[in-house]
C-alpha cells in the first residue's frame, strides 16, 4: 500500500522537520556573554565575534560616550567602573532581570602599569590591583550566586603571559596578573564539581592599546636603570600596534571554549606567549632540580 507520498515530497517533509530542529539547535547553543571593557582591543573584538556568531552580549563601558559608540555594534551596555565595587552587584543583578541568565563573564577590562618598582608609588600599586584584581574578583563574586544554582556557567579571566614570566619595569602588572592567574585556579577547584568553569586566558603581544594610550607610565627618576629599563620602553612603544598577535583571532580561540565540555584552566595565546612561558617553566624546573637537596632538607 502506498504511504500516500511521493519521493518529492518525502524530501521535502524531511527538510521541513529538519529546519527547525538545526534552529533549536543553534538556539540551544546561543549564550549570553557579560564582557567587561568591552569599548576596545580585545573586549570590542570578542563582543563582535561573539555577535556574529548568535551570541548576545552585554558589555560595560567607562563613559557614556563609549557606550553610544558599542551600542551601534548591537551590545547591550552598561556604564561601569570595575574599581567601583559596590556597584557591581546591582548591575550584575538588573542584567539577570531584564536581559535573562548570564551564561559567561569574561573578566577583560585592565590596564598595564609601566615603571620600575622603585620609581613607582604605592598608589601605583594599589591602581594596578584595584582594576585587574579586585575588580575581576568582585565580578566574579556578583555571579556566581547566580551561576551556581543553575550548575552552570563559565568565567573566562583575560590574564597576561605576564602572570607567568616578568622582565623589568612592568612589577606591578605582572604582580596583578599573577594574582589573577592563581585566584582563576583556585576558584576553578571550588565551583568545578558545581559545574562552572574557569579559564585564565594568558595573551602575549597583541595589537591592541595596551602598550599605547591604556598604558600608564611612571617617569624615570633614577639613573641606575636607564641601562636596564629605557631599551625596554623605547622598544615596547616602537612595538605599538605592529605586534605579532591578532585580536580577532584571539576572540575567536576564546569563544571556541564555551563549546567543549571541558575547557583548560590556563590557556596562552600567541606564539610568543608558548616560547616565553615554556622557557621559564624549563628554567624553573632547571632550579627544583638543583637545590632539590637543599629542599629536601628542611623536612622534620
């Protein structure tokens, strides 16, 4: 007995159930993103990226005049000062009621601070920490009461490779990027059986405004360093906007982590970042391996 269709129309009625079960399964997989500095380098390339693909997203801005310009790329914004802790919470709060559950922070907005330690005031320090560090933490405290009930989530914690490896002149940044670096692992230990994750993500030499206007730099004082220090400065403002690394290409290799069921703690980005960071673990296997004695020692 016939089934009444014809080869044609069987196709057809297998395209017809195919179609929306391919757009529920793009919906199912459209997140909602929370990006923070998202008005330039690599929060403005993760923003779009993250558009273009199906994703939403809201993004904090410093200024009203930022936010006009971000708008027009589609983000949801909001005007925020990460130093500005108390406001947080309610922000975070009022996205969850009027935009819907926040999928993913990603911990973007910072600054690097340039100046040796010595030339450099404790005020400097406390700038540095209060934007990279406390900030990033208090984010991630505003979501997580959020997160955790639903058992899901992802914090994604832009880092530096300078939360592996140093040079002179940049002490304070890389002190706040290895704090960063080691407050993203532990946090990961802790909501990981709640099913969140956690990703400290390690950029090298990016063309973004990190070495050019988001730069602050303290002035040279102390003539000792010049030798030291001021090659450094000069070559890294030289460098400005000619670095190797391609923020959109590293917007894309962030938004990859949301779809694996399993996304690294640590992840580097840029070649530079792999060669730097692999020689100074090498380095430092180098000296556990020498003094291993001398630590062994010291055991009751």
């Amino acid at each position: 007995m016939s089934s009444g269709f014809s080869a044609s129309s069987k196709r057809l009625h297998h395209r017809i159930i195919q179609v929306p079960q391919a757009q529920e399964k793009a919906m199912a997989s459209r997140k909602t993103l929370l990006i923070t500095g998202v008005s330039s380098g690599f929060g403005r390339a993760l923003a779009q990226e993250a558009l273009a693909v199906g994703h939403r997203v809201v993004g904090t801005v410093r200024s009203v005049s930022a936010q006009r310009d971000v708008d027009a790329l589609g983000v949801i914004t909001r005007v925020l000062d990460v130093t500005d802790v108390d406001a947080i919470p309610p922000m975070v709060d009022g996205i969850e009621s009027a935009v819907g559950p926040l999928d993913v922070l990603v911990n973007n907005a910072g600054y690097g601070h340039e100046g040796l330690l010595e030339e450099s005031s404790l005020d400097d320090l406390r700038r540095q920490f209060d934007v990279n560090v406390f900030g990033a933490v208090a984010m991630m405290k505003a979501v997580l009461p959020w997160m955790r009930p639903r058992r899901r989530g992802h914090i994604v914690n832009i880092t530096s490779m300078g939360g592996f490896i140093t040079m002179p002149g940049i002490a304070y940044y890389c002190g706040s990027k290895f704090a960063l670096e080691g407050i993203s692992e532990a946090l990961g230990q802790e909501v990981g059986p709640l099913g969140i994750h956690v990703t400290a993500v390690a950029p090298g030499s990016f063309r973004t405004e990190w070495a050019g206007r988001s730069m602050m730099r303290t002035p040279r004082s102390i003539h000792d360093y010049d030798a030291v220090f001021d090659p450094l400065r000069e070559a890294r403002r030289a460098k400005s906007g000619r670095q190797l690394g391609d923020p959109v290409k590293a917007a894309r290799a962030i938004l990859s982590l949301l779809e694996v069921p399993a996304p690294p703690a640590h992840l580097l980005l840029g070649s530079d970042a792999f060669g730097l960071v692999q020689g100074k673990l090498e380095a430092m296997q180098a000296d556990i391996a020498a003094w291993e004695a001398v630590t062994r020692s010291t055991d009751g």
